[in-house]
C-alpha cells in the first residue's frame, strides 16, 4: 500500500479500536494463538521506499506490519495477512452490538477505505 493509504488505515484503525476490547487470532507457521482480553495501543505504518506496512500493537505487543488487510463488519474485527511466511492475524471486538451500531461503522469505514487511492 503507498502512504496515502498507510495513513487512512491508521487513522481507521485507531477510532476503531480504540478502548476496545478485544480477541487476537494469529494463525502462523508455528499453529493457530488466540488471546483473550487484549487492548489497543496503537497503529502505525511504516515506510519501505514507496511502499507502505501497517502494524498494530496491543498490550500483548507489536504484529508485524503488513500491507494486505481487511475490515470484516460481520466478524466485527480487522485483519491482516502477511504473504511471506503465510500469517494471518485478526483483531475482533469483544463488546456487544445489540443495536448494530458497530456493524454500521464498519461497514462504512471499509467503504471509505475502498475509496483511498
């Protein structure tokens, strides 16, 4: 992803998760991790030449950072994958949307990231 688009998913990102708690799901080379009751810290992106990496970091630390991620509003969680080794990691809100405003918001903000060129 360039800069522009590094930038609108840190900005996403950050509103989202922000005092959220949530349920990490990694699934790696060394097997599938799952941890419960994490919290949002930060999200940052960081610049290869013109290329552009987003990360995450929660209070169990930081993710690699990754230019290939998702918004998934019926999940309620982002995700990301990582092509080299194959990683996938996902952060899912674990608040409850009775009203389904959090789907709402999701759902427009990957149509506003869709948008960023």
């Amino acid at each position: 992803m360039n800069k522009t688009q590094a930038e609108a998913w840190v900005a996403e990102i950050t509103k989202l998760l922000t005092g959220k708690t949530l349920i990490a799901i990694g699934h790696t080379c060394t097997g599938l991790h799952i941890r419960q009751n994490e919290v949002f810290d930060k999200a940052y992106f960081v610049e290869h030449g013109e290329t552009c990496s987003v990360a995450v970091y929660t209070s169990y630390g930081v993710m690699t950072g990754s230019q290939i991620w998702q918004v998934k509003p019926d999940e309620r969680a982002v995700c990301c994958e990582i092509q080299d080794p194959d990683c996938r990691y996902l952060w899912a809100i674990v608040e409850p949307d009775d009203k389904g405003e959090l789907w709402q918001y999701m759902n427009k903000m990957q149509k506003r990231l869709w948008k960023v060129k």
